[in-house]
C-alpha cells in the first residue's frame, strides 16, 4: 500500500506542491529534449536518404565541436573558425563517401552500420590524436551566445532560465525549420526524398547517389556543429559527449526511422519524460541515475504496440 | 597441395553430412589442437597467458554465443556485455552463497541466468525487427548495468562496488582467485571453450540451425513452411545468452579477477560485436580468428615502435590503437563483408584444387 503510494500519488502531490520547481523540471527536460532531437535528426537524414543506420553521428557532435575550439585555441578568430569548422565537416562528408560508403553500396544493413562503427573509432582516435581527450570550454562569448539568466517568479516560486539555453532552443527551431524548408522547396531537398523513397528509381532518373550522400553527410555534420556548440556550452567539449549518440538512438527508435517530425517530437517526448522520472520517480524510489535507460525502455514499451515508430512508415513484408 | 581429396569416396549418406568432410580438416583441426593444449602451454610465458591466449579464448566464446544469435538467427544485439555481466554477476552470487560449490557447476549454472534474462530481453524479438530490435537489446544493455551498480546485494554491500574473486580450489587445485597459475586457468578456460564449440558446431549443423537460418533467411517464409517463430527466436535467445554468460563467468573468475558494473558497459558490447562480424556472421571458426585479431592487434601495435625505437607516450599508442582498429574495421568490411572465415574457405578451396586455378 504504501509502495502504491508512493509510485502512484506521492509523485504527484510532489509537483502540485511546489510548481515552481516543476516548471524549472521541465525547462531543463525541454532543452536535453531538443539537443536529443537535433541528433536524432542528423540520423534520420542520413537514414532516409541512404538507409545507413549512421552510428557515427555522435562522434560527428564531438568532433565538429573540438574542430571550432581547437581552431580558435590555435589562434584563429572565432568568426573564422565557424566557416573554417565547416569546411572541416565537408571534407569530412567526401572523404567517408568516397573511402567508406562508396565501396560499400549495396552491402546489407549490419555492414553499413558497423561500418559507421569503424568510423567512429577512427574519429576517436583521430580526434584525441590531434585535440587531447582532455575537457576544453566551449567558446560561448565568442560567438555572441548570450550567458546570463533570466529569472521568473510564478506562483510565487522561483525559475531561472539561462539565456545560452533559450539561444540553444530558439536557434534549434530556426535550424529545424530551415531544413524543413530545404527538404519539400529546394531540388535538392526533393532528390534526397526521392533517394529516399527508391533508390533506383532515383537513380534512372539522373539523381546522382555520390554527390547527394555528400550533400546528406554535410547537413548531418551542420546538424553536429549545432549540437556541439550547444551542447559544448552546458557541459564544456569533450569525448564524454559520445554518449549523447545513444541518447539519440531510443528517440529515433520512439519518432520512427524515417521521420524527421517523429525525430523532433521524439526527442522532446523522451527529454522532459525521463526528467520527470528521474526528479519524482528515479531519485526517490530507485536511487537516481535512472536516465540511463528510462529513454530505452519507453522506446521499447512504444514499440512493442507500434513496431515501426509512433511516426514511421509501415512496414509491408512480402515473401 | 596439401588438401587433395582424390580418393576420398562417398558411400552414404552420413558422409556427406560428416563433420569432416575432408580427411585433411579433421588433421588440421588435430594439429590446432596439440598446439593449444601441448605446445602453447609449455612455451607461453605468463604474460602471453594474461595477454592473449586467455582472452582470445574468453573473447572467441563470447562472440560464439553472439554469433549464434546474430549469425545464425538473424537477430541483432548490442547488448553483449551486459549478459557477460549477468552470467559475472551470477557465478559470483553463486560462489559467495555456495562456497563449497565446485567452480564448473556454479559456470554451468551461471549460464542459465543469463539466459533466462536474455529470453526475457529476446521477447520483443517476436514484433520488432532489425534496427528497431537493437532497442531491445541495448535496453538491456543500459539497465544491465544501471541494476549492477544499484543493486548492491549484487556484489555483497562491499565498499568499492566492485566484485572480487576468491581463492576456489577444485581437486585440491586453485583455479582461480589471486592464487591461481596462468596455466591451470589457461587449461580450464580451453577446456570449457572447447565443450561449448563442440556443441555450438553440432546444433548450428542439425535441425535447429537449419531452423535459425531459415528464420534468419526470412521470418514470414520460415513461418509458412512450418517452423515455430516464437520457439526458434526465443531458443536462439536462451542458447546465445548461455554461452554469453558462460563467457562472462570466465571473463571475470578465470581472466580479470575482479569487476565493476562499468566494465560490461556498451564497449564490451561492441568489441564482441567486432569480433563476431570481422571474424564471419554464421561462422564458428570466424569467432576465433576474429578475437586472435582483435585481441592480438592492441598487443602488437603497441610493441612495435619499441621494436623501431621508437618513442611513443602511452596515451598516444592508446589513440593511434583506436584509430588503426577503427580504419582496419573498415578494410576489412570493404575488402571482405563475410568475415575472415570466407578468407579461409576461399583459400581451402584454392588448395583444394591447386594446382588447377578454377
């Protein structure tokens, strides 16, 4: 009885109790939600376009992150290590297009996939070899982030919003809806749809899988930078960040592998549920640390009724 | 050359379904096995045991038990590690309760706990496929490993978190613990590798390995012909997480000594994962030769600028390590998606018909 009290109405008698405290709980679980979302939809581009499973995504994030500081460490201003990280990011796109993927076309899933382990690893290494693997602190000012907080009292509480996270929010929206945009306006945008939808149907009528798998990497490595910088400034940029890609994965698997909405209701379901239950569930019942696998087992529980996703495409098997 | 077949006729059936097919794969096998239980263990040194013998062992049992799942049934998992963990933390538990248990009942029983909880794991198997099943698995994998560090009748309320192994002697001698010989240990762990491969072999060859690579080939069709879905998904389960936790059992009491819940995290996963596809998915030999390579690889890289002279800091080996392993990954699959053991079959087959090239 008192175990059922304390699953079922403690919790709640909780959040009523002090508001305030439920609404700083959610902000926090929003913005984790958005950067679960940002990597979650560099996957779903890269998976719906070439149907790579793209493991590497994470390392993506870290990288791209200790390219811009370790540029601006060497001396270059920031303003010009931002364009300068972005070349970094398109060559990296052809190089694993053309070393990796292009060999690789038309090898089973499992292949793909490991392969995209591969570069992980190499991209560790790499990345360690020339940066450290010690923690570096982002550069916030540099690039005009704003640090302060803003401070609201509702119901007579007290909620502090930091101002680099309402940036991280607002340019996350401004980034999503642009790509928006680009995937259903620009030609571009319709080739890799329509890579997309079939690959060889694509092809015959003259969509070049090459430059388009290019194009695809590059968005995704944008998608990194983005992540990075926002990311870097809560936690200061380092290989720990790896984890996020794992993060990213029980939200892909929640919004559907080919969902680019699915991807962004996705990560912002996962990021203020598994707050949620970490504050009123996990830290008093279950002694904390349970946003390890909270993303995990929802995502399992959503698919065992919906085995392709809240918002993934049907699958349709034939023999 | 050295693998002519003239002469060796067919007369039955059995035959041709023999182990050994070839007189000279039987003898090559004889050959590998003197090795590693006559010539190994008077050569090797202590580190060569602690280095690589053993956890080429440990490691190639673990991917045989992944390798099961994912070769031969077709059924993705990156929760390795952490049914390592189950079968570690099990054997211990075992141990600790029982101490007059000899050591191989309490593996052996190990083993069955990790397969319960990989059966349980295994459940959504029977709804979800491919990618969306990794989920499962990785669930798994994530709270595995939360539970281990949580729960701490798990490694009896000691201090550190982290479970050690005690002195466990069996025919008055001590296998394992601090005071245990690399050899006994290397004897024991070959012993077992060598039981559990024997079987593998002869289910991956009868009518449920048939059955797992009909289910693997394509479920909808496996199940029209006839075969049980939910028993043949769910046996694949229960077998692989055995030998997995088996591999763990050993990983722990007869290789590393001690454990935390961190050591069976997502990169012991990976490394058996790497293990299983480098050596050859739906292969018994690819498990082997894959875990020679992944374990042997760290070893050599780091001792060859000694051999040059030259100097390299210890962080930088690690890095260079990391990169050379994640590069050769990527060869490998380009060169050869089918793992080393089609290396193998292809050379067989080339010395097979030597000196004839088709």
């Amino acid at each position: 009885m008192e175990f059922l009290n304390d699953v079922l109405v403690q919790p709640f008698a909780d959040m009523a109790a002090a508001p305030d405290f439920l609404l700083q709980v959610l902000w926090e679980g929003l913005v984790g939600g958005v950067l679960y979302a940002l990597i979650a939809l560099g996957f779903v581009l890269i998976y719906k376009s070439s149907r790579i499973f793209n493991f590497a995504q994470g390392i993506m994030v870290v990288f791209a992150a200790l390219t811009l500081v370790g540029l601006y460490e060497k001396g270059v201003p920031a303003l010009l290590a931002l364009p300068l990280t972005l070349a970094v990011m398109l060559v990296l796109a052809m190089t694993i297009e053309r070393v990796v993927l292009r060999p690789l076309v038309n090898q089973p899933d499992i292949i793909l996939f490991m392969a995209t382990i591969g570069i992980t690893l190499f991209l560790i290494g790499f990345g360690e070899l020339i940066f450290g693997g010690e923690n570096k602190v982002m550069i916030t000012e540099q690039l005009f982030i704003p640090t302060g907080s803003i401070v609201f009292e509702p119901f007579g509480g007290f909620v502090s919003i930091e101002e680099k996270d309402l940036t991280a929010v607002i340019g996350a929206m401004v980034l999503v809806a642009a790509l928006l945009v680009f995937l259903n306006k620009s030609k571009i945008g319709r080739a890799i749809r329509a890579l997309g939808d079939d690959h060889q149907a694509a092809l015959s009528v003259g969509i070049s899988l090459s430059t388009i798998w290019v194009i695809v990497w590059f968005i995704a490595g944008v998608i990194a930078l983005a992540t990075g910088i926002v990311w870097g400034a809560r936690a200061g940029v380092s290989f720990a960040l790896e984890v996020i890609a794992f993060k990213a994965l029980p939200v892909l698997m929640l919004g559907g592998l080919e969902s680019v909405m699915g991807a962004i209701i996705g990560g912002l379901a996962i990021g203020i549920l598994e707050k949620l239950f970490e504050i009123y569930w996990g830290q008093p019942l279950l002694g904390g640390n349970t946003e390890a696998w909270f993303a995990y087992m929802l995502a399992l529980l959503v698919l065992l009724f919906r085995p392709q996703g809240l918002f993934g495409e049907k699958i349709i098997e034939r023999v | 050359m050295f693998y002519r077949t003239a002469g060796q006729f067919k007369t039955s059936y059995q035959a041709d379904h023999a182990l050994f097919p070839v007189r000279q794969d039987a003898f090559l096998l004889g050959v590998i096995l003197i090795f590693a239980f006559v010539i190994f263990p008077l050569t090797a040194s202590e580190f060569t045991f602690r280095a690589l013998l053993i956890p080429v062992l440990i490691y190639s049992l673990a991917a045989l038990g992944l390798n099961i799942l994912t070769g031969y049934a077709g059924q993705l998992s990156l929760g390795t590690g952490a049914f390592m963990g189950v079968g570690a933390y099990a054997c211990y538990k075992l141990i600790t309760i029982f101490p007059e248990m000899n050591i191989v009942v309490a593996i052996a029983m190990s083993g069955f706990f990790s397969a319960a909880i990989g059966v349980l794991f295994g459940l959504p198997s029977l709804r979800i496929k491919g990618f969306y099943l990794a989920i499962a698995t990785l669930a798994a994998q994530f709270f595995l490993v939360w539970l281990f560090q949580k729960w701490a009748w798990l490694y009896n309320y000691n201090a550190s978190g982290a479970i050690q192994v005690p002195n466990i002697e069996m025919f008055g001698i001590t296998v394992a613990g601090p005071r245990a010989t690399a050899i006994t240990q290397y004897y024991f762990v070959l012993c077992v590798v060598c039981v559990i491969t024997f079987f593998a072999i002869n289910i991956t060859r009868g009518r449920i390995g048939r059955m797992w690579k009909a289910v693997r080939d394509m479920d909808i069709a496996a199940e029209l012909v006839g075969i049980n879905l939910m028993r043949s998904k769910l046996m694949a389960f229960f077998v692989s997480s055995y030998v997995v936790g088996i591999a763990g059992a050993l990983f722990v009491f007869l290789w590393r000594g001690a454990a935390e819940a961190n050591l069976f995290d997502i990169p012991l996963s990976f490394r058996v994962l790497f293990i299983a596809i480098i050596g050859g998915l739906g292969s018994i030999l690819g498990n082997f030769l894959g875990a020679i390579l992944i374990v042997a690889l760290p070893v050599i890289i780091g001792s060859v600028p000694q051999a040059f002279g030259i100097p390299l800091d210890s962080a930088m080996v690690e890095h260079l390590n990391i990169m050379i392993i994640g590069a050769l990954i990527i060869a490998f699959l380009i060169i050869e998606p089918h793992g080393l053991a089609r290396f193998w079959a292809m050379i067989r087959e080339k010395f097979i018909l030597w000196p004839f090239p088709h």
